[in-house]
C-alpha cells in the first residue's frame, strides 16, 4: 500500500496510506487529510496553486516512480509559473504510484 507523507506549510508531517491501484490525485489525498492546499482553478491544472515538492520519489511514467509525470500543457503550466517540473508537481495532474514524501508551498 503506497504511503504518502506531507510535509505541511507549519512542516508538520502527515502519514497518509492509500490502497494500491487506487488512480488517485495527490492534490486528493492532501485535500482528503483535511490540509489546506490552493486550487484556484479547481483542479483543472491551469494555476500551478496546488503545486507540491517532490521531497522523496521519483516524477516519471515508469511503475517504479512514485508520481505519475505530466503532459506538455501542464508543464508550460509550470514553467510560465517559474516552478521547476523535476522538483515539483501540479497535485491535481498526477497521480499517486508509489511511496513519496511532497512539500507543501511555503507562501
């Protein structure tokens, strides 16, 4: 069962398991522990507000990383936003593979 930590804006850390094959977003997960997150666009991977760090895993498509990667749209997403897509992932893009440990956004 993959386990999730969040490491939250007062770095308090959250231990989170989800069932395997559960094809859930990380921005659900964080959401579904009752932490505060921004989604400003609900979900639709248009404002980079649930952006969260990829403290521990991996980023790619592979079933050995821990989040799923994410599409060319979603990456501009990132880059017009200056957050840097091998450290830090839309929540509400990707899905949850594997074991990992994110960072919430310090703003």
């Amino acid at each position: 069962m993959p386990q999730v930590v969040i490491r939250d804006k007062d770095f308090e850390e959250h231990v989170v398991e989800v069932p395997e094959g559960s094809d859930v977003t990380l921005l659900k997960v964080i959401q579904d522990q009752g932490i505060e997150i921004q989604s400003s666009c609900g979900g639709g991977g248009w404002c980079s507000t649930c952006a969260v760090e990829i403290l521990e895993g991996t980023i790619g498509d592979s079933p050995e990383d821990a989040v799923s990667g994410m599409d060319g749209e979603d990456l501009a997403t990132m880059e017009e936003n200056g957050l840097d897509p091998t450290k830090m992932v839309l929540s509400c893009q990707c899905n949850l593979k594997n074991s990992c440990k994110v960072g919430m956004p310090y703003l």
